[in-house]
C-alpha cells in the first residue's frame, strides 16, 4: 500500500508544479514589424583546427617553460664541457650549446640524441637531464658519463674532455687521500 501511494505521489507531483505557475498571457504582435537583419552565423572551426590550435599552444607553453631556467642553472650550465668527448671502448659524445635556447645542450653519440637541460644538485656535480628521454649526463673533475634512466644502463662512460684528461692525470701523479685511511699522524 505504501508503494502505491509513494509511486501515485511521484506521478502527480509535476501535474502539482504545474498548475501553481501562473500563466502569462501571449504577447500582443507589435504593429510594424522591425527591419530584418541577416545574421550570417560563423562556421565553428573543424575538429583539426581546433586541435592545430590547441598543438601549437602546448608547444609555445613547453618552449616557454624550457627558456625559464633558473640563475643557478645557467651558471651550471656554464661550467659543461662541450664538443666531441672521447669515451671507453672508442665511443665518443658530442655535447653541443643551443645558440637558441641559452642553457640546453643537444647530445648526440652512436644510436642516441638527447635534448638536456642543467638541474642543480647539492653536490656541485654539472648534471644535464632529458626528462622525456629519460637520460642524465653527469660531469664531475675527472670524467663524465650518460645513463639511461629508463633502462637502468649506461650509454657511456669514462668519457674525458681535454680538461677533464688534466685533471685525471694530474690525480694519477696524485693521488688524494682515502676516506677510508687514517689520517696521518703529525711528528713532533
């Protein structure tokens, strides 16, 4: 019974609603009719345009987003050693300054090419990063290496610019003292 009278409710509430609005009385026509305009309605622009558009905003937006390098990492970006870097195993990396784009560097080297950008890091280490391609150029005093972060390898290693091959050398003559040694003890 319940259901009935709940379902009957349902049922009668818009006939309900609709007989408390008042009813308007049609509007008189006026006596002279205005002057008709001929509206011409633009054409909506095509799903292709309109993903054109959209493309090229995402574009200007990423290219943007790339220009806007930090202070910090412009002055890393500075300290990259570019040119043709000779590796192990006779590999070598061409590092190449964007003229366009102060800052990015292009990599390039057998069966890999990569556009990388400075982050900053705590240790002082130059690191170059391609975050969509997944690889990380990493620089310190004495030699430099690529990995591939997706794949979890790398792509060279031991390789030397001319001043990283000084500073190698000169390490050789060298040596630094271990962390893992005693310091000496100073005669009296």
């Amino acid at each position: 019974m319940k259901t009935l009278i709940a379902s009957a409710l349902i049922l009668l509430a818009p006939a309900f609603v609709l007989a408390q609005t008042p009813s308007q009385p049609a509007a008189k026509q006026a006596t002279k009719a205005p002057a008709k305009t001929k509206t011409v309605k633009a054409e909506p622009p095509s799903s292709r345009t309109q993903l054109r558009s959209a493309t090229g905003q995402v574009a200007a937006g990423i290219m943007a987003a790339e220009a806007a390098l930090s202070p910090a990492e412009l002055a890393i970006a500075e300290r990259v050693h570019v040119g043709r870097i000779a590796c192990e195993l006779g590999a070598h990396v061409t590092l190449k300054a964007d003229p366009a784009s102060p800052g990015h560097f292009d990599v390039e080297g057998k069966g890999f090419k990569y556009r990388m950008a400075p982050v900053a890091t705590t240790t002082g280490t130059v690191r170059l990063e391609d975050q969509k391609g997944g690889a990380v150029w990493l620089q310190i005093a004495n030699k430099s290496m690529l990995m591939d972060q997706k794949r979890g390898q790398r792509l060279a290693d031991e390789c030397m610019s001319p001043e990283q091959s000084l500073v190698a050398e000169a390490i050789k003559k060298n040596p630094p003292p271990s962390v893992l040694e005693p310091l000496p003890i100073a005669k009296q």
